[in-house]
C-alpha cells in the first residue's frame, strides 16, 4: 500500500513530493548480457539439489483460530496472533524465518558477493548531481565512495568554494536505518530544514538548521509527514502532522526561535479518507495546501508575503473531482478531471478561482492524458501521456504558439525535475530508457535545443548496441491490448530458451515506465529477458486504464499480467519453467493473487513487502491508509465490495496445491505493508503448498517499506534477490 502524492501532478518545488519507496516501480528488478567479446551459452544447468537448497526444516508458525463473522460468512484466521510484535514469540518467529533463509541460501553466498561486486564495479562511487541554481547559489548533492549516503553542497559559482550543508553519513552513524525526508533551504538561504526517520516507519522528525553557524536550532519537532514549505519572511515554517494511524492531516505554523509547543494548528482534516501536503509555488507567491483522497481534491492558497492570513479555497471539493495547481500571474493553471476523465487545461484568475471562472487553455484530447504543469515566466510546461508514453508540451504564454519536445528513441521515460527557478526558459528534466542510463537534459524553451549536462555513467565498458528494447502488446481475455516492455541482450532467438523476469505493478494509478538500471546488467549478462507488464491499475494509458484495475473492476490487472506472461511464453521469449515474476507492495498483490490463479505459469516469485492480506486490513479502520484507501481496492463493510475483495485477496485464496518457488520479503517497521502481512502469508502457505519448491521469508528487522536505506546495503539486498532467482534457475555466472 502507498501514500500517493497528495498533489499527483501540478506544481511543486519544494520539499519530497513522493513517497517513491513505496511503489515500487521506481525499484526496478534488473535484465541479463554475457561478458564483452565472450560467446553467448543461455542453455540452463543442473538445477541444485534440495539437499544443498534445504539443508533444515522451515519454520512452522503456531495455529491459533480467530474466527469472526463477516456478511454471514465465518472467517477464520489462524496466523492473525501474528501481529502483535510485543509478543516475544511473534519476533522469534520472524528470526526463525531469516535463520532458515539464510541457511537455504549459504550456498548462494558466493554468488552473492559476486553479483554485489558487480553491481558496485558499475557505478561511480564519488560523483555528484547537476547543480541547480536558486537564485545566488548553486545547490547539489554529492556522494564518496564507501559512503552510504549523499553529501548536500552549495556554492555561489562554479569554481567556487563548495559549502556543506547535511552530510548525511555521520548522521546515520549508529542507525541500522537513516533516511532524508524533506531538506528545504529558506528564501534568504541562511536557515535549513530537513527531517529524519531513524527506523522506517516514515515518522520524521523535523530539524532546523542555521547555515551561517552550522549549529541546529533549538526546536525539533516529531512525528510530522513529507510536507514542509517556508513562508517568503524565512520565518515562518509550515509543516504537516500525523495522526496516529500516519495520516498527514494537520498543517501547522511554527515561528523560528519559538516553542514548538506553542506552534498554530493551521488546518485539520477530519475526513480519514482524506490526506494533506504544503509547498510553494514556483512564482514563490503562494503557499498551497493540497487536501486529497484517491478520488477527490481541494487545494488551498495564501500569500507567501502574508503567512499568517487564512488559505483560501480554490475550488470546493467535490467527489470524484481532482485539481492541482500552478500559479502565474494574476491566474493560476488548473489541470482537472471536471467533465474531461483524461484531464483537461483551464485557467482562471487568482481572485475568482472557482470552477465557475475556469476557461479552457487547450482544447481536451480524450486520447491524451494530462499530468500536470509547471509555470515559468514566460512558458507554460505541459506534461502528458499518449500511447503509453510521457510528452512534453510546451506553450509560449506571449504567442500562444506551442510545440512537442522530440526525443531520440521510440520506448523511453522522462522525469519531471524540481526547475525551482521562475525567471529562466530552461527546463530541466530527467530521460531515460531501458538501454539509455539516465540524462539530465537542459531544454531551451525559447530555441528549441536541449543540452544533455549529464549521463549517468556506468563502469565497466556499458556498450548500448549489445542491447534491444521492445514494446510489444499481448491479448487480455477482454480483448484489451495490454502493453508490455521489454530488454534484451542481442541476439535473440525465440526458442523459449532465455530466462525471463517479468515485473508488474499495477495499482493507484501510478504508471510503472521503463528505466534503465545497472543492476540488470547482472541479468540480462546471464541471458534474461527483462519485461514490465503494464497492467491496468496503472496509468500508462491513461485514467481510463487505472479506473479499469481497480474497485470492482481488480481482477482485470490479475488476468491482464497473465496474458503478458502466455504472450511471452507463447511468442518464444521464454518458457513456463523459466519465467520468474516480481512486484513490491500493491505489486505484492499482483504477484499473490496471479499465483493462485495460475502456480503453472511460473517458475519463480519474489514478492517484495506484498500487499496481500487485504481483507482482514481493509476491515481494520485503525490501520494507515485503510480509509484513504476505500477508493483503491473497495470499503469491505459493503457486502458487494467484501465479495469481490474476497475474491482475490492472496491470503484468503491461499489452496492446497503446488506453488512456484516464492521469495518473500518484509519490513519490521513498515506502516504501509505490516510485517504481518508477508509473515501470514507465508506461513498459510507453508502449512498448505504441497510442492517441495522453496518458500523463503526475509525480514529486515530495522527498515520499513524500502529496505535498506543505505546505496551499498540495497545493492546487498538485491545481489541476494538475484541470486534467488538465479539459484532456482540453474544459470550459471558468465566468464570473466
């Protein structure tokens, strides 16, 4: 489960605006390539012995019943003792399960170690980011090698002396977990404020930082969310608040050099359904605060020179109507789904914002989906999505004159960038595909030119041309044509024989495009086939394809990702017995609802943090996001929703018969996906499955819904996924 953004498009510029760990797309599985000058094998090897692959008996969780009747049907649980990790057996049962991974893949450890090495041999370890400049200064982040974490630096020219603002190193010292949320540099440049989460549970604590003496100020604040945004006197700080189920539902105003204590609660949203984020407009005129539920929004302004004024409403809520916000002049840009379910362009006056006063910017195209806009003085950026893939449009506020930036390749992903900077006909944005590492491009709006500042670079002789990217569809029982990307080492032939990884998300509306990722390279040198499903659920194809994956309308992203994979296997890219399957969190889900309804079609599974045991927490009001979530998946206390929900959800469908080797992973501190949810499931499934494949559970005791949050530790967990994978396959290590 995931926090979406509280603004899923329109303007913002300051602060975090993702929870991106938690979807998973970002973190993508890697693809398969032999050695440079090395002939290609891709014939499989003896498959190990379970005697080396299960060396001890796995843990077997307790049966403790607890049985309720919901709509007349009697439930019964018996891993539901589970979630209460104050009992000392619950957290030894967690142990028991690494204990047992652990000891099923000692033999991998090799392997491990070689796959980690080779995925740190390919980046560079002392590098740093393009500088972005506000106003004097140039900002940017660096990382040193054997650091875990970023450095964040500034200085006033290129040549000169670089200052360090949050070296995030000596801060982790001593924390098995350490992660950013917001840093956020006052208007005048003199004060930093950032946040800490120390365990993975996304409660941060909110810091102040004075540049000028290097020394924190007094106040500190707890438990607030990813929304932090100063006022234009770089004095007053707004910060969001949560409740205790970890919803951000109160803005505050804090004064620096007060007591916090003594800070205003500007704004409280009594709707559970509903979550709250503050930022600045890029004019720096404004502060916004978004109200959001997965269906709704309202959005919220005040002067940025009047902090202490009441935020005003744009435009009432209204259910099932979203807006987001940017801000020009004497208008703002409203990007909304009113009367247009792909989105639409208005414009209205600051003054009169109301639906009412909305005009039309651009005439709505039911065939392209609008994302959002960024307002710069003399351009209007326009991001949308057609086909499947993400354009820039870009309009001339004088002329009105507009025109679509071009890109090189056919499949590829750009990335929206902070562009902080108001007075500037640059825009900065991230590009990529599955065999271009990513750009930091630089396009002039005004010339129509871009600059490429920089490639992220990959050690060790990343040869582009050694590699395809494909984009295919495949056929789902409804007669939708269902995406698919794909990368491969060339050549290829369609013999069934290559591994293939297929990753697939699904869920929120958040579209899962294709990136490159060094990492893969460990795959695709061994012979896979790296693919996505680009499964309803998802936005890819616009808002109609995500309202066609989810609600009552679920199953679709289930049959949608088997398709893909009969399409794979039926096109000769790969076979059943070599086809390995992957998703994290609402990508869990996927993965365990696609097992139960077809185990023979995979030969492998790594389920990250998977959501799946959705009945029981979507029954359970005080859990985070279960109300929020109400418009994803359904409220259960509606026998038609309860129905279908049961339908699907992995834990409650989990039968008697054979299922493919499965990797499940887990979080002690994650509040979006409990622990509880993998460790029920995979204990249902020890005490039903009746193959003798392997079914592992690994729990990171100190992290939450990502991971590890150091870079080298999250190498470590994927060297361990991919030997997983490859250790069930029985693909060897190509020749060095």
């Amino acid at each position: 489960m995931v926090y979406p953004n509280a603004q899923s498009g329109g303007e913002r510029v300051t602060g975090e605006r993702t929870h991106e760990m938690s979807s998973n797309p970002s973190r993508t599985a890697a693809p398969f390539i032999a050695p440079h000058g090395t002939s290609q094998d891709f014939t499989r090897t003896e498959e190990p012995t379970l005697s080396l692959v299960q060396p001890s008996l796995p843990p077997l969780a307790r049966v403790v019943p607890r049985v309720e009747t919901v709509h007349g049907e009697r439930r019964v649980d018996d891993y539901f003792w589970l979630r209460d990790r104050s009992d000392p057996e619950v957290i030894g049962y967690l142990e028991a399960e690494n204990s047992y991974t652990a000891d099923v893949m000692r033999h991998t450890e090799a392997l491990q170690e070689r796959l980690y090495q080779e995925m740190r041999g390919r980046i560079k370890e002392t590098d740093l980011s393009v500088p972005e400049r506000i106003d004097e200064y140039l900002y940017y982040s660096r990382t040193e090698a054997g650091g875990q974490y970023p450095i964040l630096c500034r200085r006033r020219t290129e040549a000169g002396a670089e200052e360090i603002l949050l070296d995030e190193n000596p801060l982790a010292a001593g924390h098995q977990y350490f992660r950013i949320g917001v840093s956020e540099v006052s208007p005048d440049h003199r004060l930093l404020a950032y946040s800490v989460d120390t365990s993975g549970s996304e409660e941060f604590t909110l810091l102040i930082k004075d540049l000028t003496t290097g020394s924190l100020l007094a106040e500190s604040i707890a438990k607030t969310s990813l929304g932090v945004a100063w006022a234009n006197d770089s004095r007053t700080l707004f910060y969001t608040v949560l409740d205790a189920a970890r919803r951000p539902c109160s803005l505050y105003r804090h004064l620096i050099g007060t007591n916090p204590a003594e800070d205003v609660r500007v704004y409280f949203e009594p709707d559970a359904s509903f979550y709250i984020d503050v930022g600045r407009t890029r004019s720096r005129k404004y502060l916004l605060l978004d109200i959001a539920s997965h269906s709704t929004t309202e959005v919220r302004f005040v002067s940025a020179d009047r902090p202490e004024e009441l935020f005003r409403v744009v435009q009432p809520r209204q259910a099932g109507i979203e807006y987001t916000v940017s801000h020009h002049g004497e208008r703002f840009f409203i990007t909304t789904n009113d009367a247009a379910p792909n989105f639409r362009l208005v414009h209205c006056p600051v003054e009169t914002p109301t639906k009412e006063h909305w005009a039309p910017v651009l005439p709505y195209r039911p065939e392209i989906k609008l994302d959002s806009t960024d307002a710069f003085r003399d351009h209007l950026v326009v991001y949308e999505r057609e086909a499947g893939l993400r354009r820039i449009r870009v309009l001339d506020l004088a002329t009105g004159a507009e025109h679509l930036i071009l890109f090189p390749e056919p499949v590829y992903t750009i990335r929206q960038h902070d562009n902080p900077e108001f007075d500037t006909t640059l825009l900065r944005f991230g590009y990529t595909s599955l065999v271009t590492p990513n750009s930091v491009v630089e396009y002039d709006m005004a010339g129509h030119t871009w600059t490429v500042r920089k490639q992220t670079e990959v050690l060790g002789g990343y040869d582009p041309s050694l590699y395809r990217s494909e984009r295919l569809l495949a056929m789902a029982p409804d007669g939708i044509q269902v995406p698919i990307s794909l990368v491969y080492r060339i050549p290829l032939e369609h013999d069934g024989q290559r591994p293939l990884l297929l990753n697939g998300y699904g869920a929120y509306g958040m579209s899962y495009d294709p990136a490159f990722s060094s990492s893969t390279l460990s795959l695709l040198d061994r012979g896979f086939v790296v693919a996505i499903a680009h499964v309803r659920g998802g936005e890819e194809m616009g808002r109609p394809w995500y309202d066609g994956g989810r609600l009552l309308r679920k199953r679709s992203s289930f049959t949608d990702f088997i398709a893909a994979a009969e399409h794979l296997v039926n096109t000769g890219y790969t076979s059943a017995d070599r086809l390995v399957i992957s998703g994290g969190s609402a990508g869990g889900l996927l993965m365990g609802a696609v097992i139960n309804l077809r185990p023979d079609l995979f030969r492998a599974v790594l389920a990250e943090v998977p959501f799946v045991d959705v009945v029981n927490t979507m029954l359970d009001a005080s859990l985070p996001l279960t109300v929020i979530e109400y418009d994803e998946w359904g409220n259960p206390n509606d026998p038609a929703a309860y129905a279908y929900i049961r339908s699907y959800s992995p834990y409650d469908n989990v039968e008697g018969r054979a299922y493919p080797n499965i990797l499940v992973t887990a979080g002690l501190n994650d509040p979006r996906v409990a622990y509880w949810e993998p460790a029920k499931w995979t204990a249902k499934l020890r005490a039903k499955k009746t193959d003798t494949n392997r079914l592992l559970l690994r729990t990171n005791m100190g992290a939450g819904h990502g991971g590890a949050s150091g870079r080298y530790d999250f190498l470590r967990e994927t060297a361990f996924k991919y030997a997983f994978v490859l250790d069930v396959l029985g693909v060897e290590s190509p020749e060095r």
